[in-house]
C-alpha cells in the first residue's frame, strides 16, 4: 500500500487595499485567494507510476492544465480544490528497489473561493 504525505497548505490573499497616512485601512478589496498545496506519494509501485501518474504528468500536468485536488473527500469535503501543478515544476522519480519507487512529491497551486 502506498502513503500519502498531505504536507503543506497554505492560503495567501490578492486585494487592493486603500490605507489611511496613518496606515490604517480604509478598505479593501478582495480580488481571489490563493493556495499552494505539496503532496508527497511514497512507498509506490514502478507500474502505478510508469502506467498512471507518468501518463497524468506528460498528457496533462506538464502543460499546466487545471484538475480537481481532494485530499480525502469523505473526511475533508471542504478540501476540494481546482489546481495546475506550479510554473517551474519537475518530474522526478528517485532512485527504487526492485519493483518500487521510493517518492514522489506534487506541488499545486489554485485559486479558492471568494
């Protein structure tokens, strides 16, 4: 059985924000909150990753394309998220014995809910 290591959530937010000289607020405005998210898969088969996730990153992930994130949708069905994998993101397979891959980790950015 493989593991899922749900490591960092974090939200930032994007507003435009009108401040006093004081600098205090005199209002804001909220124009999206971001999230990024990091995921690491571990203890996986070489066929699950050559077969399903190597497929998912060169059809899919690799050209930025959005997808639908849930960490345990029973559990947390508040955390169900429309990401792309961050700018910049690689493809790596470490070094496995025999029939297993050692990890792999999934970094994802989106935009949640006003």
């Amino acid at each position: 059985m493989w593991d899922i290591k749900f490591g960092m959530y974090s939200e930032g937010v994007e507003a435009e924000t009108a401040r006093s000289k004081a600098w205090h607020i005199l209002g804001s405005v909220i124009n999206y909150k971001t999230i990024e998210i990091s995921v690491r898969f571990s203890n996986l088969t070489r066929e699950w990753v050559l077969n399903v996730f190597k497929p998912f990153w060169d059809n899919h992930a690799s050209d930025l394309k959005p997808f639908f994130w849930a960490w345990d949708i029973d559990v947390y069905p508040d955390l169900i998220f429309y990401v792309s994998v961050t700018d910049g993101m690689k493809y790596k397979m470490p070094v496995s014995v025999l029939q297993f891959v050692d990890s792999i980790e999934l970094e994802m950015q989106g935009i949640k809910e006003v």
